[in-house]
C-alpha cells in the first residue's frame, strides 16, 4: 500500500526544495488512476492538489494530468521548475510536441498517444514560457517526488 503524507513527511528529507512536484499512478495499468501535484518554496507547501479517475486510465494519461494541473496552478508569468518522473511526458512536451503540432498532430511512425492531454498540456506549456520542465528520477527517496506519488495514490488510501 503507498504512504500517507505523514509517513512520506517522516521518513524522506533529500532532494530538490522548490517548485512543483507532479506524479500520475494507475493501479492496476490500465486501471483506475490518481495523479497528485505539491508546490513548494524553500522546503515548505505553498499549495497541493490531487484527483482520480474512476475510469480505465494509464499510468501516462495521470502523470499527464498532473503535469497539466500543475500548470493550472501557476500564473503564466512566474518563473518556477515542475518536476516530474515522467521523462516520458517531460520530452513529449520539451521535445516532441512542436513537431507533432507542425505535422498535424502526427508522428512519423503511429499516432500520437493520449493525444487530449498532450494537445491540452502543450498549449498550457506554451503559454507559461517561464517554466521550466525537469525530469527526475521516481522512487528514489526524493521528499518531495514521494510526496506528489502520495497525493496521487491517496484514492486507494482511507488516509490521505
């Protein structure tokens, strides 16, 4: 079973201390989902939200979410890194989006997967020119990494 925020808040410390940390979970994959986001500045919560979906989801359709959440939360003008352990999401919109756009939302070889989150993150990305997108490795301990994947496995807990 995944951790409580008490727990996460108890036993991690390390790692980056500002910005916002995303995170998506699916349980089984493809099954229900969660996906969770912390904003934090200088090692203290400035906001956090978190949802699920009832619905036969991914694992990469909730990290997507989060990420969009994400920059729902910040004003198109602040300067502020999202986190992420999604290097997959984290290309797709640093990366690979431009060119899909320009192609008519097509890839070379197949369609572009969970294309609605993507075409929905990519505009809320290019309209927030300010943030910085940074991949990081999931599960390794990062406070506030593990925080983001309790917020988003907190549907399969009686205890956020």
């Amino acid at each position: 079973m995944s951790q409580t925020l008490a727990d996460v808040l108890m036993n991690y410390t390390e790692g980056p201390q500002d910005g916002l940390f995303s995170d998506g979970s699916a349980s089984p994959n493809p099954g229900p989902g969660g996906w969770g986001v912390v904003w934090v500045e200088a090692g203290r919560i400035r906001d956090q939200r978190w949802g699920h979906s009832s619905e036969k989801t991914t694992n990469n359709r909730m990290e997507m979410r989060a990420l969009i959440e994400a920059m729902r939360m910040v004003d198109p003008a602040d300067p502020v890194v999202i986190w992420s352990d999604s290097q997959l999401c984290v290309n797709t919109l640093t990366q690979w989006a431009a060119g899909w756009k320009r192609n008519g939302w097509r890839r070379k070889k197949g369609p572009v997967e969970n294309l609605d989150l993507v075409k929905e993150a990519y505009q809320l990305f290019q309209e927030r020119p300010r943030v910085e997108l940074r991949w990081l490795r999931g599960h390794r301990g990062t406070l506030w990494n593990e925080y983001a994947d309790s917020l988003a496995t907190a549907w399969m807990r009686d205890e956020l």
